[in-house]
C-alpha cells in the first residue's frame, strides 16, 4: 500500500502563495494519476487539481484556474501544488490522493480517488 504524506500548509495572507508537497513511500503510486483535495468542516471533500501519471491530462476545479498549479516529479514519487494569489474562500484542509481509475478524467470526485494523505492546514488571513 502506497503512504502519502502532505506537507507545505500554512498561514498566508490574502493575495500569498504556498507550495504543498505530497510524498509518496511503499509501492509505486498509481499510474492513473494523483489529485489534490480539499475540505472544511461539514462539507465534503472538494477537487482541486489532478495530474495524470505523465502529465499530459491536468484538471483544474473552476475555482482555481490560473492561480493553481499542479505538477509532478515521478523520480522523487512527490506531486507539487503551487498555490498563487490566495482567497479568503481557499482555506481548508488539502489532502492528496491517487487516482484509482480513469474515471476522474470526465470529472474528478474524492471516490475516484484512493489512499488519502493525513492533511495539511492551509489558512488565509485577510
């Protein structure tokens, strides 16, 4: 079973950036890909961005396009969230995943998904 570990969370201000960082250990991670994830409390788990195993299909919720980007380095088994220009409205917990089919290509939802990380805390001060 593949272990994935976020890291990068943080306190920024409105308009700040952060660099989350998911790092796979165990077997290889998923060849369908990996997305990022994220939830307050009493609501489900939203998309934010997925990444195929090569990179050629990225997937951006409506939300964060232009101001997210996902990216990947297979060598260091490590999936990249690069968040720019944050909102009052992005706080939340993130959390990776790996896809469990290609299913989320035509529209990524948490059950497309697999092996949950434990979270990283990302909160903005306005």
């Amino acid at each position: 079973q593949v272990q994935l570990v976020e890291s990068g969370g943080g306190l920024v201000q409105a308009g700040g950036s952060l660099r989350l960082s998911c790092a796979a250990s165990g077997r290889t991670v998923s060849s369908y890909g990996m997305g990022w994830f994220r939830q307050t409390p009493g609501k489900d788990r939203e998309f934010v961005a997925a990444i195929s195993w090569g990179a050629s299909r990225i997937y951006y919720a409506d939300s964060v396009k232009g101001r997210f980007t996902i990216s990947r380095d297979n060598a260091k088994s490590t999936v990249y969230l690069q968040m720019n220009s944050l909102k009052p409205e992005d706080p939340a917990v993130y959390y990776c995943a790996e896809g469990a089919s290609t299913a989320y290509y035509a529209s990524p939802t948490a059950r497309d998904f697999r092996s949950w990380g434990q979270g990283t805390q990302v909160t903005v001060s306005s």
